[in-house]
C-alpha cells in the first residue's frame, strides 16, 4: 500500500478546514484510506540518522496516509484534497479536457522503429501556463516518484520524464541506440557522458542503480532528442539537464515511455489530471501528437471519460441497502463517479472519468455507491444459505491423531516446511539427489532453500534448542512434507507425515517402537504379517546399522523407525542417544463415506457454459405482456385488475412467471395500482431464491418484436439449420462410438475351478485316472496342477483344477464329462470355484 | 540416648515441671546437644496438641578461642611485657615468641616497652615501666564469668573488633504441656493404606496432616502445540457455523491458481520474487483446464463479462510458474472452478486453515511461512450486509463483538473490507482480517452462474495465538526455536474469553 506524506497546515487550507488528529484519522477510515502515521522531517531524520542530523531539518507536522494500491489518483496531495473535498460536497468534481494548442500546430513525438526491442511504447502532453511553487514543485516531483514505484513497477512498465518546453523545440524523436552512441549531461551533472558511461557512474547511487537492469543488457538504449539534437531523457534511467523543470517553468512537456501501453496512457493521464489545477486554464490539458514507426498518429492525453449504465437495484442487492435511484445517484456524484438517473426504469448512467481507471468494471460502481453510503451504516444480515459441514478426512484423522498422541506422553512441535538443503540431506547422511525435494529459486537465506521432504530435523532441531530441558525429551508432530510427484498437475504434492524422537541417556528404542505399537491400536491395525503391520530390519544411512527397521503396512512399508546414528545426533548439535519413527499416515485413510474433496481440478469442462462477452442485462428488453406493454398505464392498469383477486400470476405459489413479470415492469408500480404494487413488493422478496422458482406454465410475457427478423427470413432460419448440423454431427458421433464398442472385445469371464475327483477303491489305478480326466477336451477349457489328497484307508483323492470360460464350459458339463469314465471315477465334487 | 527415649524423657519432665521447662537448661541437665533437643521439640510438636513450644532468643557474649587464651594466659601485650627480663632483650628473640609480633606493638602503644636500636648486637627492648595492668585479660575475665553488664557498651565493641568477643543469639523453647498431653508417643500415620481399610485400624489411628501449601506432584504427559491448540479451535467454529473443510495440502501451486484465477495481473507487485517463492524443480506446471485457461486469459488481456479487463499481453509462461502458495485462495479458487463445473449450482460454505508462503523480510511478528485462516461463503444474491453479519457471527465466537470495517482494495475482491475490532487494552481499533466479496472477473470465466456471489475473509492464525497466550516474538512460538516451557505451561484455549 503506498504512503503519501502530506504538510499537515497545507492539507487544511486546501481542504478549508481545520481537523483534529482523530477526526482527520475518522474522515481517511470513511474513505479507505488510513492515516499511518503523524510525524516531521526532523523526527524522520533523527529517526533514521540520529539527533545530530536532525538539527535544523523542519518540525512541521506531516500526514503519512496510506492509499489503496488501485488509487493513483489519491497519489499527491492536489488528488487527495479534490477527492475528499468531492466527498464532502464542498467541490463539484472538475472536468479534464484536452485542448489544441491555442496557435499553431500540436507537438509532435515521433517513435521510431529502433525502440520496438526495448521500450515500444511513448505517449505525451503539454501543461500550458502553468504556475510552480516551491510546494507545487515538490509535489508534482513526488507524484512522479510515487507513480513510478508503483503502477510503473520500478519504472520496468512506464517511466515519466517533464521537460521545461520552453527549453527545447519540437518536433522530438524517441528511438533506441546504441549506448556508446547517446552523449549527454545528464540531469544534476556538470559534464556531458555517454551512456555506457553512465550506467556505470549510477552503479553507485542508492537511487538510480534499481533501474538500470531494465536496459542494461540491451543493444540499444532508449533516447528522446528534441529538433536540435539535445537529449530530454534516456529512459527509464535519466532525464537530460538541459531541459530539467525549474519553479520557473511555464510550459511542461510530459513523456511517459513504456512497455505497457495501457498503464502509460493511465500515468500520462494522472500526471496531466492532477496538475492541470495549476495551469492558466485550469484542468485543461494541450495535445500532443504520437507518430508511430508506420505512420499512424495518435493524439494524447486520451482524457477517455466512460460511460456505464446500471440499476440501482443491482446496487441495492449487491450491498444489501435499499435506496433510492437518486439517493444512489448522488452517493456516486461523492465519489467522483458523475451520476445521473436516466428515467428509464431504475437506470442510473455513470461517468468514469480519466483519474478513476481503477474503475473497471460494475462492481467497482458499486463499491464507491457502498463507500459513500458507509460501510458501517449497512444492516449486517443473515444469509439463509444451507450447507452441512465436512471435514477434511486427513485434517480429521491428524487431529484425532495428535489427541491421542500427546495422551500417550509425546509433546507436539510445529516446524518450518521449508528448510535447508543440508537439513534434509548431508546431515542425515542422505544424498540430496535421493531425496524428491522441491527447490526454491529464491531463497533470502539457506533456511528456505527446499520444502523439507522428512519431519526428522525439524523435531531434532527442536531438541537441540531445548537441550536445558530435563529429560527425557518426547516430541512429535504431524504435518505435510512436499515430494515432487509427476503425475499431478504442479509437480509436486503434500505427503502426511507422523514423525515422534525420544532424547534420553539411553536410546530408548522400546519406547519409540511402544508408541509405534500405540499408533498402531490406535489407527486399529494389528500386529501381524500379511493385512496388519509388522517392522523389519533395513538399511538406512541415517540410523545406527543395525539398528533401524521397517515399518510394513498390509505388505506396504510406510515409514522406518529406529536408533539414529551418532553422526546424524552430532550434526545436529545433540549429544544424547535419540530414536525416531516416521511414517506416512495417507494409507490409514480409510474410505470416508462422505465424498472427499481434492484440490485437483478436471482438466476437461464436462458442462458447456454459455460464456456472453458481456453480460446480459438482467431485465428482458420486452415490456410488452399478454395484458398490453407494462412499461404504460395502460398495461399497468390491466395488470393491476388480473392481480386484484390473485395472489400470483400463476396457482397459488411464487413462479417463474411472477418473475418473468416483475422483470418486464420497468420499475416499481405506482401506489394507484394497489393490488399490482401489493404483488410487487412480495415478489420482490423472492428475489434471492428466484431461480430456485418453479418454472411458468404461461407465458404472460411476450418477446420483444426484432426488426431484423425480416432481413433474417432471406436467408432462412440460421438456428435450426445450426441444431439440424448439430443434431447431425451428434448421430454421426453416437454412430462412430457404438461401432467402437462393439468391435472393442467383451470381456471374457472366466472361473478357476477345483476338483476333488475320488476314485472306487485303493486299487484304482490313479495315474489312468488323471490321464482319463485330462483327456477330457472342450473348448474354453485349460487343465492346470493336480495332487493326489490321502482320503483315509489308503485311498486317495484327485485334486485338479482348471481354468474355464464361464460362457462355454459349465461345471455340470465338466462332472458329466468325467463321470463318463467309470470304471476309475466314483464321484466329482467342485471343491473351489472363483471368479477370475 | 535414643530418640525415642529423648522424646520419652522430654515427656516425662514437661509433665514433671510446674508451668513448663526451657529447653537450653534441659539440654545441659540431660547432657545432650541443645540441637538434638531441639529436633526432639519440633518432632513432638508434628504430633498435634502433645506439647506447644515458645520460641525465645537471648543474645549474650562469648570469648572467641583467641578471647579465652588471653583469659587464661594473658594479654599478647602483657605477655611480652613480663617476658622481658631487667636487662632487656633483643627485638629478635622476641619476634620468635608466638605472642611477640602483636603484643610488641601494642605494647609499644601502651608505652610499656621501648626499643634501644643503636644497642650492640641489634636492637633491644627494655620496660619502660615497673608494673604494667593487664585490662584486656579483666575485661574477658569478667565476660567469662557472666558479668557482663559490667562493661560499657564501648569496651565490648572493641574487643569484638579485636576479634576476641563474639555477641551469640541463642534461641530456645519454652515447652509447656499440649491439649492433648500424654507422656506416651502414638506416631500418627502419613497414609491410609490398604491394611487399615482392610482391618478397619484407621478408625483409631491418628494422620499427619498435610501440607495444602505445597504443590502438587506435575502429571507425566504430552502436551499440545498452542498454536494447533488454536487452529482447534478456529476449526469448531467454522464447523460449528457449518462450513465444509477445503483440501489444502498442496503447498506447491501454479502462479495460475494462485493469481491467474484470482484476477491478479501478471505484473502485480505481489507476484515479484522479492515476495514469492518460486520454484527452481520442478519450475512449471504443466497441466491446465485448457478452456477455463482461455477466458482467464481472455478475461486479463481483453475483459469481458462487464469488464474492462486490464489490457496487457497475458502469457502463459508466467501462469505456469510454480510457486510456494501465497495464500490458501489458490485453493478456493480450484475448490469454487469445481463448483461450477457442477451440473447444477449449489450453495457452499467452505474454510481453510493452512500454510502460506511468502518471501517477506523477517521479524519478531513475520516469518516466511504462516498459517491462513479463510472462509469462503457461495450462493446466490449474497450481499455485503450478508458478509458483515457472517463476520459478526464469526468474530463473537472468538469473543470479539465491536466490529467496524474500512474500504480496502485487493485485486481480486471488489468491495474489499479490512476488519477493525475494538481492543479493550490498547483502547483504540485494530485491524483483525481482511474480507471481500469475489470480482465477477475472477467468477464468471470459472462458469459460475451470474447470480452467484460469493464472499470471503481471511485472518492469520499466529496474530490471534500471540495474543491469546502472551508471546510477543513469534519465534518462540513457530520453528524449532518454541520454548518447549511454554507448550508445557500452556493452558486449553477458549477463544471466547
């Protein structure tokens, strides 16, 4: 937010008025602004340089009053007293024009082609006549400043240059040369340097060195020369002394050269806007003519006053007030936003003029209209939207979690995500390479350079500055770690951690794996191999060999736990024996009932939007209704008698057709029309839930007759020759996509069978058996491993399975088949059958 | 003598005394320390209403060991005085005598002796006077027999100063018989314990009482983070209020998701390296919803819906650029892109309370990372009253009922509100968040139907911690620098009071 320092006694003359401090503080709170801070000079000096320097500097009072970053009209004092003096109707707001030069022919600034790589655009104006002070001068220096810092970033989007004209003669030319090329005294020098010459004399002002990265590196540098061949400027860098503006200029011409068009025309626009006040014709601005490198003119400043239309019932219901067309109308006018109240309907016709482009669009209007109205003077409502909470099934699971976790005598830390490469790798005895760490490109200090891909330092790095501490110590914390992952979107995602170390003399390995064991039973897994959890010795370079292991979840490792090594407790300036577990917690999720949100977005729009340029004015065009055209008497009156003896246009409910109606009714009916302005007022109050209204059976409002519909008929109706394209290319594509299916081959279901086949006797011979099975052949049939299974006495049993598709082999079909042989086979039992 | 017999025949003679007995005389009568006495007392005293015992001090001087030879032997000055015979001796012999050194000077001062330096054979003292009187040794003598009400106050003072009296404060009991004297001991127990209960013996015994002054033994257990004690908390209300929790684990975002989409112009100061992260790897993101890309591009570089848009050459490159998220509105801004992507609208409350990134310097109050508290509300015709009673209705629940709310500007909510609240202490409005209600801008290319608003507010969750639990540089409390003293000490969190 940029900060404007104003003289305290100036602002009061200007503004006619004398404040104290707080009413002063109370009037900026009303209009967005805030006055920061009361201060002098001298306090600023002796602040910042010591009493010494002090001395002799002035003690009068100045205002730092903090602007919104989108007001660059409020950048200087003149624009600060013109709004607020319009805010307290003591000023009507001036109108900016823009004049031909009373004599004579506009000046002219030609851009050559040269500038296209480094600085393409320029635009210019003149300020006729105008009157400097000491005080004025200061300010129209400041605004410069303050523009340049920050809609022109750091001058990297447009930098302003002023010029005494007087001085120099048009017409000027702005062109790009090379910087050995360009030899000029520049502004405050006493001799002439080239610009190679200067880029390095400014290395070293504190000022000056931020902008000279901006051209540095190109092969040509900016320059505007007037007729003579004299430099005005070298932007962004500097301006030539030659033409410098002294308290004695009359004649002001303004350059703003930019790589942003728009922004250079909205500065030119400021500058001239704010000190035109000071000219022999007030608030008037002379042309000058931009001459492009093909030839095309363009005159500036574009002094561009907009107009906008909207409703004051959009105002009302967007700020939740119910005013007055007029009363809106006039909230506006107080904040520099000229309205009128056009009559037709609810309209009010809005002015934007130059010093506002931060007005873009309706909703800005209606945030001045709320500002005027005061913020604090609106009902503070309830809005009867209905939702049920849900919560974030991993936020719930950390926080059932930590309870649990701090119960069981663990103390929780919260540290940094992002840490130092070597946090993560080196002093874990860990390659960075091995890691999936994310890098930072510009980190101020090492602490930032990668977001920590483990939990571990930070908890020992909590120890560490806690070392006074008695022991033992029990931490632990749960929270994300970022891993790069390619599969989404960014290239990287959070992973939830669980990370817990014990600090003691000894080790206290039993204790890390106890709380292990406790997560465990709380997260309801089991000690066990297979679906439950269960540890396994591993390596791991930043644990003591042998003394680490890994944690496996349903067959999957999570985590590891174990005893660290003594180079990874010494790195990290400990001096105890420390054991650690992580894990991930992700795969203790479960499946929430509820349907889980992810911040991953569906690349591809499944619903087609209809997305208007603009858009439409939420009031059909057509009064025109089944009772005559609403927008006269006559219609109304009409209106009026259907509605005496209905509550509703349509049955005994609110629908689309009251609202349909009340959108073709230009504005509130009259009180003559009682039973009409009765319906009004209540269909009004549906206005929130309108499109949740059942739909119209009638319709009562009729379409507006369009002229061009016989213009149309010569071609023929374009719509239904759309749908009927439409509807064609829609069979085409059904078509495509059903001959893909059915080519695309069924899914073949097939079971895994196992049969007990038993024999008569001991005696049977069982490997004839076997044979006799397998000999039986059938299409969509495999035979897959047997065994023979001891039965009791002697005998044994045939275990065979098979693979069978479930369309052509039946298990009926296969018993049958090997019963056939009976002289081995007694019986065949399926023992197992799955689906593959 | 045992301790249970000294307490026995304490006893027996407290009972056998008129009045009561003095403990000094009682220790030199029974011919034990006056200390073991002394512990005999205050052991008899833990037994309530045996005996009652006055504490009584008396101050009385005492030769010290240097005091008591001269009694016996003589002033250092007397006795070298009578250890020089008629015909003198020589300085050095005499500096050989233990007392030599000190007794010759002050002998010398008293003028008993002189000194012949030009004698042959060194130098040579004589007396100088016949008879000399020894004061010093009267004076002690008339301490160490009791009578020292003799000397002046003056004299005292300097033979303390000399090294040779010392003033003792004794202090002793007056011991009188107790309301429940008894010569026999029964030692009353500490506990109750599982035998007594057993046997019904706690209805005879007596017990020690305590000691509610002390403190009590601190319990063996883990403590929560105050500031996750605090997200607690924040997380109720909104629960309470009925608001849904976003996914925010992605700490990684896309500049689209975090400004794009917000309607923040690519040349916006806050998306400068000087308060972003921006990520070196992996740098860009490489995924879009490449429609929804098209009119936000559309929306910066040329406007639409209504809106004038802000006129520069939008580039992709830039919204692809990988950053630590700024704020955790790049989350709402993909949770409300897939609200509208929902075949029909339906109003939604949503919050989030996570970390953020930002490039900042640092200071006692400001880190590089902090947690976002923010709640997003989308219906239809919502209005700026809506979102200042929602407010309210936030704000009571963290205790804080005078709001008021000053104009503000943010990129991609129009009206903005900075919200005020009244601070008690400091006497004066203080800024406790931020609110606003989305630009169409930022809505409208999203899908979202046209009459569908949707406001939002944000505060940090440090601010409100700091506060609450007194901790004035931010480190103490964030990082591994926390003092673990202090999540120990921490109380529960109640917002609200």
């Amino acid at each position: 937010m940029p900060t404007v320092g104003v003289k305290r006694d100036l602002l009061f003359k200007a503004l006619g008025k004398t404040y104290t401090d707080e009413e002063f503080d109370e009037l900026c709170f009303e209009y967005g602004l805030e006055l920061d801070e009361i201060t002098s000079e001298k306090e600023i000096i002796s602040r910042e340089q010591g009493d010494s320097k002090a001395s002799g500097a002035s003690d009068v009072i100045l205002y730092k009053i903090d602007v919104p970053a989108n007001r660059y009209d409020l950048l200087c004092l003149e624009g600060l007293v013109r709004g607020l003096q319009v805010f307290k109707n003591k000023l009507e707001a001036p109108r900016y024009r823009r004049v031909s030069p009373l004599s004579g022919e506009p000046q002219k600034l030609i851009i050559t082609e040269e500038t296209v790589a480094v600085r393409p655009h320029a635009v210019a104006a003149v300020l006729r006549n105008i009157t400097f002070t000491q005080e004025r001068y200061d300010s129209f220096i400041e605004l410069q400043e303050k523009l340049h810092q920050n809609i022109c970033r750091k001058r990297s989007l447009v930098a302003i240059g002023t010029h005494d004209l007087d001085t120099v003669s048009g017409p000027f030319t702005y062109t790009a040369k090379p910087p050995a090329e360009i030899s000029f005294k520049p502004l405050n020098q006493t001799k002439e340097y080239t610009a190679t010459q200067l880029m390095s004399l400014y290395k070293t002002d504190s000022h000056l060195r931020h902008y000279l990265h901006i051209i540095e590196d190109k092969p040509l540098y900016p320059v505007i020369y007037d007729s003579n061949g004299i430099v005005l400027s070298m932007p962004p860098i500097i301006n030539g002394d030659h033409s410098k503006i002294t308290l004695k200029t009359k004649n002001v011409f303004v350059e703003c050269t930019a790589t942003d068009l728009t922004k250079a025309k909205i500065v030119l626009d400021m500058m001239v806007t704010m000190f035109s006040e000071y000219c022999s014709q007030p608030f008037t601005v002379e042309e000058a003519e931009v001459v492009y490198p093909d030839g095309k003119t363009c005159k500036y400043p574009e002094l561009a006053y907009r107009k906008e239309k909207l409703s004051s019932d959009f105002v009302n219901r967007k700020v939740g007030i119910n005013e007055s067309t007029e009363t809106i109308a006039r909230l506006l006018t107080k904040m520099c936003l000229r309205s009128e109240v056009t009559g037709v309907g609810d309209e009010i016709e809005v002015e934007i003029p130059p010093t506002r482009s931060d007005v873009i669009h309706a909703c800005d209007i209606m945030e001045d209209a709320a500002m005027a109205y005061g913020f604090n003077n609106i009902p503070y409502t309830t809005p009867r939207t209905y939702t049920v909470a849900n919560q974030f099934p991993l936020n719930k699971l950390t926080e059932l979690l930590r309870q649990d976790l701090a119960a069981a005598g663990f103390t929780e830390a919260l540290n940094f995500a992002l840490c130092s490469t070597e946090d993560i790798s080196d002093k874990l005895g860990k390659k960075i390479s091995e890691t999936r760490a994310v890098h930072i490109a510009n980190p101020k200090t090492v602490e930032f350079q990668v977001a920590r891909t483990t939990l571990l330092p930070g908890l020992l790095k909590t120890l560490a500055a806690n070392r006074k501490m008695p022991l033992p110590l029990k931490l632990f914390e749960i929270s994300d770690v970022v891993l790069k992952d390619d599969t989404k979107d960014v290239g990287a995602r959070n992973s939830r951690r669980f990370c817990a170390v014990y600090y003691n003399k000894s080790p206290g390995f039993e204790v890390i794996h106890g709380l292990l064991d406790r997560t465990m039973q709380l997260l309801e897994v089991k000690s066990q191999r297979g679906d439950g959890y269960h540890i396994q010795a591993a390596e791991d370079s930043t644990f003591f060999p042998g003394r680490c292991a890994e944690i496996f979840v349903g067959g999957k490792s999570v985590g590891r736990l174990g005893v660290l090594h003594p180079d990874v407790i010494t790195r990290f300036e400990l001096t105890m024996p420390c054991s650690a577990v992580e894990m991930d917690i992700e795969p203790f999720l479960g499946h929430p009932a509820e349907a889980t949100l992810t911040h991953d977005v569906p690349l591809h729009e499944v619903i087609k939007h209809h997305f208007p340029s603009q858009v439409p004015n939420s009031r059909p065009t057509s009064t025109k209704t089944v009772f005559g055209d609403v927008s006269s008497a006559a219609g109304l009156k009409a209106l009026d008698d259907f509605l005496a003896d209905k509550s509703y246009m349509e049955g005994f409910e609110a629908t689309q057709a009251d609202t349909t109606m009340f959108d073709a009714i230009p504005s509130a009916p009259s009180s003559t029309f009682s039973h009409l302005l009765r319906w009004y007022n209540h269909v009004k109050s549906f206005l929130r839930e309108r499109a949740n209204l059942p739909s119209a059976k009638t319709q009562f409002v009729l379409e507006e007759d369009d002229d061009d519909d016989d213009d149309m008929d010569l071609f023929g109706s374009d719509d239904e020759e759309d749908s009927a394209e439409v509807e064609k290319l829609k069979e085409q594509r059904l078509a495509e996509y059903a001959a893909k299916k059915s080519k695309k081959p069924a899914l073949i279901a097939k079971s895994s069978i196992l049969l007990d086949v038993k024999p008569w006797d001991d005696e049977t011979d069982m490997a004839k058996m076997e044979e006799c099975v397998r000999s039986v052949k059938m299409e969509g049939l495999l035979w897959g491993q047997s065994k023979m299974v001891p039965v009791g006495y002697g005998i044994k049993k045939l275990q065979i399975g098979c693979v069978v598709e479930d369309e052509k082999v039946g298990t009926d079909l296969l018993e049958e088949a090997i019963t056939a042989f009976e002289e081995y086979v007694q019986s065949v039992d399926v023992a197992a059958f799955n689906k593959i | 003598m045992s301790d249970a017999g000294l307490l026995e025949t304490l006893l027996r003679r407290i009972e056998a005394a008129d009045g009561g007995v003095d403990s000094l005389e009682t220790a030199s009568i029974l011919g034990v320390d006056h200390q073991v006495l002394v512990g005999a007392v205050k052991s008899l005293l833990a037994l309530e209403d045996l005996i009652s015992a006055e504490l009584r001090s008396s101050k009385h001087w005492e030769l010290s060991g240097e005091g008591t030879e001269i009694a016996e032997q003589g002033s250092h000055e007397a006795r070298v005085f009578s250890s020089i015979p008629p015909e003198g001796l020589p300085q050095s012999e005499l500096m050989k005598l233990s007392f030599g050194k000190i007794g010759f000077s002050k002998a010398m001062s008293n003028k008993w002796i002189k000194v012949d330096k030009t004698h042959e054979g060194g130098p040579r003292i004589f007396r100088s006077v016949e008879n000399i009187e020894d004061q010093v040794r009267d004076k002690l003598l008339l301490v160490q027999k009791g009578n020292t009400s003799q000397l002046e106050e003056k004299e005292k003072n300097e033979l303390k100063k000399r090294k040779l009296l010392s003033e003792v404060t004794v202090k002793s009991y007056w011991i009188t018989k107790g309301s429940c004297f008894s010569t026999t001991i029964t030692k009353p127990e500490t506990e109750l314990t599982p035998e007594m209960i057993a046997n019904g013996s706690w209805k005879e015994k007596k017990f020690k009482p305590y000691n509610f002054e002390a403190l009590g033994v601190a319990p063996d257990c883990g403590h929560l983070h105050p500031l996750m004690k605090v997200r607690t908390q924040f997380r109720q209300i909104f629960l309470e209020m009925g608001f849904t929790e976003m996914p925010t684990n992605n700490f990684i975002e896309s500049s689209f998701w975090n400004f794009d989409s917000l309607f923040q112009p690519q040349q916006h100061p806050a998306r400068d390296a000087h308060d972003t992260f921006f990520i070196s790897d992996p740098a860009l993101a490489h995924e879009f919803p490449l429609e929804y890309l098209e009119r936000v591009k559309k929306i910066h570089s040329e406007g639409g819906y209504g809106s004038q848009g802000y006129k520069y050459d939008w580039k992709i490159e830039e919204a692809q650029k990988n950053i630590l998220r700024t704020h955790t509105t790049a989350v709402s801004a993909r949770m409300l892109y897939k609200l509208a992507q929902q075949e029909k609208f339906t109003p939604v409350k949503y919050f989030s309370i996570d970390r953020v990134f930002r490039n900042e310097t640092l200071d006692a109050t400001h880190l590089a990372e902090f947690h976002q508290i923010e709640g997003v509300v989308a219906d239809r015709g919502l209005t700026l009253g809506d979102l200042m009673g929602i407010l309210h209705q936030f704000f009571t629940k963290l205790g804080i009922t005078k709001l008021r709310f000053k104009p503000a500007y943010n990129p991609y909510t129009e009206p903005s509100m900075e919200v005020f609240s009244y601070h008690e202490g400091l006497k004066k409005w203080v800024e406790v968040g931020n609110s606003g209600v989305f630009r169409p801008e930022m809505l409208l290319p999203m899908g979202l139907p046209e009459d569908v608003t949707v406001i939002a507010w944000g505060l940090s969750l440090e601010r409100p911690t700091m506060i609450k639990y007194g901790i004035n540089n931010i480190r103490e409390l964030v990082g591994h620098k926390v003092n673990l003293q202090m999540v120990y000490d921490g109380p529960i969190c109640r917002l609200e009071s």
